[in-house]
C-alpha cells in the first residue's frame, strides 16, 4: 500500500463485499438476496476481464511496472487472489444458507441424481426438444490444437472411463445459457416446487451423448475461463473509427486468459491436462470453486410471486410536469430535477416524443453511451428524424461491452437520417447531454438534458441516477458548445458554468476545494459534501486531505473504489451504501462560505473521468433543485440501515447511529412522493 492511499482494486473487492453482505443479509427477501449473489459475480467477472487483465498487462514491464501503479502489480494480483479465494468460501457459505431457506418455503434446487422418475422422464422430453440439438461435444486429443474457449463461457469437462482396460477419454461440453434459460422449473408436487440447473439437465443425459464409447463411467466438473477485455485499438488514422472498434472486438473474443474457475473436485490428471494445453501456470488465477459457475445467470432466478422480493414502489408522478401544458413549457417555467428510479424515465421518454412532433423543435442533439435493448430513445430520435428534424447523436463506440451494440444503433440511425458523430479521438464520450432548439419568437432557444446516467431505460429501473431539464441560458448556451465541439474538436470554447473534462473539471474541483481551505484557515464555516461511485485520484484525495487537516469538514458518500484512509483526520468521515437500487448519482457540494455550490455529473474522481473523458460537471441554481439535491445528501448520510462505515481497513461495519431507522433509498422515496402530494399532478392519459 502506498503511504495514505489505497489500491484501487483491492478497494473495489471491499466494494464488492459490501454486495455479498446483502446477500448475507437475513432482513433482504429470499429471492432477492440470490439476485446479489448474481450481481456479485458479474460483478467479479468484469473486475478479471478488465481491472487483473490490466495488472497483467503492465506486470510485463518489470521492475517499471511501479511507475505506473505506484506498487509492484505481482503483489496487487497476489493479494487480489487471496481475497477472492476468502470471498468465494464466503459466497458458497452464503449460498447454502439460501438454499435451506429456499427449502423451508418448499422451493427445491435439485441435481440430475435427485430426480425421481417423473421428474426424469420430463427432463428427458425436454432436452430432447429443446438442448441436444444445441449442445456440440469435443472429443480432446484427436486434434492437435486444443479447442477455443469462450470467453465467460461455462463448459463441462467430462471424463470417460473404462474400468477394464483402465483407458479414459476427454471431452468438452459447452453449456448453452447463451441461448436457453440456465433454470427449469419442473412439475409441482404435493405443494413443493423444484428446479433443475441446465447444467445438470446435461448431466443427466450425458449417457446418451456419449453412447458410442464403450466406457462404465462418466463424470462431469464445471470449468469457466475469464479473458482480457481490453481493446487493442488501432493510431492508424486512415482507418475509420468503426473498422478500429470492428476488428478490436474480434481480437477481444481471443484475448489473453485472466483467470480459470473449476468444479475443486474435478479429476488432477483432467485439471492438469487442461491448464497445461490453456498455457496457464499455477502463479496465474486459478481459482477452486463449487459444482455451478457464472453465478450472474442468478439474477434471472425464477420468480415465485412477489412475496420473496422487495415492495414494488411505483413510480412518482413529478409535481412540476403537467401532460396537459406540454413537457418544453413546464421545463421553460423552471427547472427540473428527475430522480430515477423514483420517477419514470418514461418522463424523459415523453419529452423526446413531444420534441419530435413539435413544429417548432428544429433540431435534437444527444449523447449516447449505453442503450437498452428494445431502446425507446432510439425510436423518439428515429421518429424525429422523419418528422424533418436535424437529429445528431454523438454515439461512444468504446463503451465498454457495449460496443457492438452502439454499433448496430449507430448503423440504424445512419440509415434514419440522424447524423451520427462517432464521439472524438482519443477521449471517451462518457458526459449524458441532450439539447433541444425550438424556434421561439424568431429567436432558436435550447432546453437542456445533463444527467448523471446513461439514457436506457433498462437500467433506470435498477440505477438511482438524476437529470436536470433546464432552460437556464447559463447552462443551455454552454450545452450548445459542448455539442459544437464534438462536432469541432479544435473548438473548445469558453465555459463560465459548465465544468468540462477534460479540459476544466480538474483545476475547477481543486480550485473549491482550495477555497474551503481558505475559509476554514479564516475561521469560517467550511465543508465538502461529495456523494460519488468512486473517489481514487490520489492528487484530489491529497488535496482532500489537506482540506481536513486545516479543519474542513468532509462528508463522503462512495459506492464503489475508496482509495482514501479517511482515519488518517477526524474531519472525514466516509460511508458507502449498497441497497435495492445501485447509487449512480454524482453530487458535489461545497459550503463557499456560505454561499453553497451545488453540481451534479456524469463523473467520479478518478483519473480517467478527469483527464481521459469528455465529462459535464453542472452547477445547480435553482433554489428549490438544491433543497432537494441537499434532502438527499443527508438522507442518505443519516442512513442506518444500508450505510456501512468506509474506514481505513475497509471492515464494511454497518453505520447504525440514531434511533429512528432510516433505510435512505425508501425514506428518500418517500420524501418525493410526499412532495407530490403537495400539489395536484396531472398524469398522463392511457
């Protein structure tokens, strides 16, 4: 560990134990709690493809390899493997337990040897019908080339053996949870319901897929390997963007091995012959597991009723949107804050699909950086375009996973007539804008879209984000420019509201920060409040630091990676909360002496939001947005329920002060909704 900084990926283990304790947790719905052990290994997943890739990556360089770490990456990824060792005898604790609760509801996971006779022949019928035709055995051994793995794939690797002669065969079986669903729910019986793995479904038959082999025995062990998901983009600047991004994600699909998770009782002699053909060495990830990998699958558990989930909490109407004035007038009359999941994100949905039939709506810009999959903004773009509008859309092909998605939106708009501006060289487009010009009064005046979250309303539903609907001109001119600079890059322009990265952001936060430590030096009032994902550049974290040592109270509200030791000061204090929605939301406050500034954003502290995006970082100005912006501060600050205490050694203690219980994500709702009903609110028509 460097002195007063902590590696960002083992912080982000710490974050992802924070998951695994909801699904510990004996206070979170049955179903629910299988759902986090899902997330958590989708979670990890991700952190091998991407964070260890890297490691490995720059652990080639050697003794060099500090400069860019500040730390010797062979000892991170020694550390980053005995924590994730520890963390899955944790999580197959935890899932045993589930399964004996699941039990006691009558709910039963069984294996291919727990099937009674009824329940076979109904497993039979269905992988007849429905998997055989879809599964293709590798015999090993009879090619000289092993076979191609895919990556985050899941395989059973099987073992044939002939007593007798004492002769055993290899084979590889993928596992088609790509394309069938990884459960099935089989007949009810006597008021019991029971489920069967497609894993064991496989199992099960695995006589009659290898019946041609003159053997007495087959077994099965479950194998899963994780590759580097980087890509290896192209300087050559006579390729298209397009073709770059194309032929990096064919690379991506042979990357180099990160990691490889096996059943812990499949055969040596099999373990070994597949590692040593992998080219994998026992200094490389390999981690021992239990019978069933890509745990992600259980995020799409089987539902019983609501009963074993949370209370749905409907969305809330917003106070200040009438459906009968239009949505651009509402927004012409005051600013707006949306706060998803809280609201609907159909709201947004609605004032794309008004803007697009709108005579007097010219033109729509937007920035697009993760889509749903069904995308109805897709559709409100496409639907404006054929209505005559100018629609542009700056589409980020290098969002990570997403990228053959963007490029089929991309493509699709292109064929619409939406001008399509593949973000820009070198930085990621990661800021979420979208600008509307209406022709007002022989004048073109712009409403305003800057959020903290992608436009997808799949995620909305799961991700506690905000966008402010503005027709603010101090915001709206400045949205203008960020536009015009995606479609000039050499243009920058001059930004008096808008923190911009990566051109201003950095100096601007420094700069606030210097301000609180000037105040408090005079003795005055001084605090910064900073809500965020993950706080991990150590050159903010050091001027945070200084700030607390002249006397600066600091309050954080971090998700994810924490590389701070807030015990280092009794001025910072630091929390995290992990609930039923994922807290995506920027915030930044600071005291100014009273005179407080307020900004949300599509950026975290870390290095790359700061020096490597294009990110928007917006002031708030209305009075009655900062009342609220400020309730959910400290709401969420005062949370005893969900918070747990971000101290030096990351222990992930819950935060239990006060005698009120206040889970923040429902009194926050709650707090919303009570807002509402102050004022009649007109909702729209079925």
């Amino acid at each position: 560990m460097i002195e007063n900084y902590r590696n960002k990926e083992i912080s982000w283990l710490h974050f992802n134990e924070r998951v695994l304790q909801e699904a510990e947790c004996e206070d979170v719905p049955l179903l629910e709690r299988i759902r986090f052990l899902g997330i958590f290994s989708n979670n990890q997943d991700e952190f091998f493809r991407v964070r260890v890739a890297t490691l490995r990556r720059i652990s080639i360089f050697g003794k060099k390899a500090t400069t860019f770490t500040g730390e010797d990456p062979n000892e991170i990824l020694k550390e980053i493997q005995r924590i994730v060792l520890n963390q899955g005898l944790r999580f197959n604790s935890i899932y045993n337990k589930i399964l004996k609760k699941l039990e006691q509801e009558k709910v039963f996971i069984i294996n291919e040897k727990q099937l009674d006779k009824e329940q076979g022949e109904f497993v039979r019928q269905y992988f007849i019908k429905e998997i055989r035709s879809k599964l293709i055995p590798i015999m090993l051994g009879q090619s000289d080339e092993f076979p191609y793995l895919k990556d985050d794939a899941i395989y059973l690797a099987i073992t044939l053996v002939q007593k007798e002669s004492g002769k055993v065969k290899y084979a590889l079986i993928k596992i088609p949870s790509d394309i069938l669903p990884r459960f099935l729910i089989l007949p009810e019986k006597n008021g019991k319901k029971y489920i069967i793995l497609l894993d064991d479904i496989i199992r099960y038959e695995l006589k009659d897929i290898f019946y041609i082999f003159d053997f007495d025995e087959v077994t099965a062990n479950t194998i899963k390997l994780t590759k580097d998901a980087e890509l290896d983009i192209s300087d050559d600047l006579s390729e298209s963007t397009l073709r770059k991004i194309s032929k990096s994600l064919s690379k991506r699909k042979k990357g180099d091995p990160v990691r490889f998770v096996y059943d812990g009782n499949i055969p040596e002699d099999l373990l070994n012959y597949i590692v040593g053909n992998l080219n994998l060495s026992r200094a490389d990830a390999l981690i021992p597991g239990g019978r069933y990998h890509n745990f992600k699958d259980f995020m799409n558990f089987p539902l019983f009723g609501d009963t074993y989930r949370y209370e749905p909490l409907p969305p809330i109407p917003h106070p200040d949107i009438s459906y009968q004035t239009g949505m651009l007038r509402a927004i012409r009359e005051k600013d707006i804050l949306l706060y998803f999941p809280y609201h609907s994100f159909d709201t947004f949905i609605d004032l794309l699909r008004e803007a697009s039939i709108d005579p007097k709506v010219k033109e729509i810009k937007i920035t697009l950086y993760r889509l749903a999959k069904n995308s109805s903004v897709i559709n409100a773009l496409i639907n404006a375009a054929r209505n005559g509008k100018v629609v542009t859309a700056v589409v980020e092909l290098q969002a990570r996973f997403d990228e053959e998605a963007n490029i089929y939106w991309s493509n699709r708009l292109k064929e619409e007539g939406v001008k399509v501006i593949y973000g820009v060289h070198d930085l990621k487009v990661h800021a979420k804008l979208c600008l509307i010009s209406r022709k007002e009064k022989n004048a073109l005046n712009h409403y305003a879209c800057i959020g903290t979250g992608n436009f997808n309303e799949d995620t909305t539903s799961v991700f506690s984000d905000i966008i402010l609907l503005t027709f603010d001109k101090r915001l709206t001119n400045e949205v203008y420019q960020v536009f015009e600079f995606f479609e000039k890059n050499y243009k920058i322009g001059k930004f008096k509201h808008l923190l911009l990265a990566p051109f201003f952001f950095r100096n601007k936060i420094i700069s606030l920060i210097e301000t609180e430590i000037i105040n408090a030096r005079n003795g005055k009032k001084a605090y910064i409040h900073l809500k965020l994902n993950s706080l991990v550049d150590d050159k903010i974290i050091s001027k945070l630091y200084e700030a607390a040592e002249a006397g600066v109270e600091i309050k954080l509200n971090v998700r994810g990676m924490f590389s701070m030791l807030p015990d280092l000061f009794k001025n910072i204090n630091a929390i995290g909360i992990i609930d039923r929605y994922l807290e995506h939301a920027r915030i930044f406050v600071f005291c100014n002496n009273e005179k407080e500034k307020v900004f949300i954003g599509s950026a975290d502290l870390m290095k790359r939001n700061l020096d490597s995006r294009v990110e928007v970082i917006c002031p708030i100005y209305d009075k009655h947005a900062k009342e609220n912006l400020k309730a959910m501060i400290d709401i969420q600050w005062a949370d005893n329920v969900k918070a747990r205490i971000l101290d030096n050694e990351l222990k992930n203690e819950r935060a239990q002060s006060g005698e009120i219980e206040n889970r923040s994500q429902i009194t926050f709702y709650k707090y919303l909704k009570k807002r509402a009903k102050r004022k009649k609110v007109s909702l729209p028509s079925s």
